[in-house]
C-alpha cells in the first residue's frame, strides 16, 4: 500500500528541475552537449564571397537592362512606325559616324535637308528644325539609308557625287543662289570665294558669299569646302578648318582612283 509520503517522494524524485517555456524539462544531472565551434571566414574568404555577390548582381542588372533597352527600341520602333503611316512624321533624323566626326542627318518628305557636324551641337540643331520645320520630328534610321550609304561611299573614295533628293528649305535669298552655285565646283578642285561672288553675279559680294557658305544647311552634299580664299588658304567652314582640310585631303587623293577605275562612277552629281 502506497503512503500519502510515498506518493509524494515519488513525485518530488519524478519533478523537473529546469524549465523554459513550454520545452521539455531537463534534470539538472543531465549531461550537456558542446555547441559546435565554427571557424571565422579569412579575409580571402569575404572577398571571395562579396566578389560573387556582385558578380551575380551585376549579371542581373545587365539582362535586366538588356530586356528593358530591347523593349525600349521596340516600343520606339512601333512609334516610328505608325508616326509615318499616318503621315505625322514630318522631319526624321540619324546620326552617322565618319572621318571628320558625328554628323546629323535628317531629311523631310521632299529630301535631305540637313547635315550638321559635332561642333554646331546637334541638339541645338535639332531644336531648330524644330522651331523652322516642324515639332514633328523623330529619331529614324531606315528613312535616312540612302544618305547613310552614299556618305560612306564618299568617304571610303568609292563615290565623287551624290544622288538625293534635297529639301532646300532653309535657304533662302542670296543664300539660296550661292549654295545652288556650289554642286558645279568639280570634285577635288576649288575655287575662291571671290570667284563664286563672280558666278553669283555680284563680284563684289564676297563677304556675303563666305556667310552663304557658312550657312549651307547641306555640307559635304552641298560642297562649301570647295570654297577657299584666293590666296589659297582656308578660310572658314562651320564643321571646323580640320574638317575642311580632311575633306579637301580625301578627294585630293581619290581623284587619281576616278581616272585608273578604282573610283565608282559619280552617283549622278546632281543633287536635286
């Protein structure tokens, strides 16, 4: 027979001694367990691990930006697109790498009717095709091909001319007479400034014919660097003297590859 006192032993010896919480009771005899020791990471070791990190994050973000500027082209794309369906495109442009530098490009529903080189700032060119054709300008490049292949054609000496259509749209008055005068100035030849005055039919005009120059809204096509002073020097020339030099230097050393057959013939010359 089990005594009040006995029972009570039993559930004294039976009692935990240690709790937490809800967590099962351990006897203050129980045996304890070493935590495991972990070796700090080197300094090799942390390198290591941020140099994957940020590899890993950099991989992420150039996919990221990859599919976001794919989207982005295709988007502006679409716009080109439908702007030039429905006739909303009124001014398109481009720029082209070339030997004397970026040059704009951009042309209307008539032609070409602008090339402008670094140094004129192609955004304040931009603005003014604005303001003076049309706010309806963008971005395109398969409506400027043509041009971009006869340029290049120039440059690699594989052509002395250029067949386009121009839009002469922002030439006007004495201006407009003198760069008209201009595509008869043969490739690889000069004439001076008082001489184009001549042709324009007012010799006394120079000074005027240097500003028409400078004003060419269509340089390279229109070839204003044909023009020098009649002491042979330079003059000036809105893409810079380093650029008229160049262009003057490249059909200089063409002009021979015309005559042997290493030249293309002149993509008509008559810039329309």
């Amino acid at each position: 027979m089990t005594t009040t006192s006995d029972h009570t032993r039993n559930l004294e010896t039976d009692a935990p001694t240690r709790e937490s919480g809800g967590a099962p009771a351990v006897p203050l005899d129980a045996p304890t367990l070493d935590a495991p020791t972990l070796d700090a990471p080197t300094l090799d070791e942390v390198d290591a691990l941020d140099a994957a990190l940020l590899d890993a994050i950099t991989a992420t973000h150039t996919v990221t930006a990859a599919g976001e500027d794919t989207r982005l082209a295709g988007l502006h794309h679409r716009l080109e697109a439908d702007a030039t369906a429905a006739g909303l495109l009124d001014v398109a442009y481009r720029t082209l790498d070339s030997p004397v530098g970026p040059l704009l490009v951009a042309r209307t529903r008539r032609g070409l009717v602008r090339i402008a080189f670094a140094g004129q700032r192609h955004e304040d060119v931009l603005a003014d095709l604005s303001t003076r054709l049309s706010p309806r300008i963008l971005h395109s490049t398969g409506a400027l091909d043509d041009a971009a292949r006869q340029l290049d054609a120039y440059f690699a000496g594989r052509a002395i001319g250029f067949d386009l259509p121009l839009d002469h749209a922002l030439s006007h008055g004495f201006r407009a007479l003198v760069q008209s005068l201009l595509p008869a100035i043969r490739y690889g030849e000069t004439i001076s400034y008082a001489e184009l005055a001549r042709r324009a039919g007012n010799a006394a005009a120079v000074r005027a014919v240097g500003t028409a120059c400078g004003a060419n809204p269509l340089p390279i096509v229109v070839p204003c660097h044909r023009v020098v002073r009649a002491d042979g020097s330079l003059g000036g020339y809105a893409g810079g003297l380093d650029a008229k030099r160049s262009l003057l230097a490249l059909e200089a050393n063409h002009r021979r590859g015309e005559h042997s057959g290493d030249t293309e013939q002149s993509l008509g010359r008559r810039n329309r």
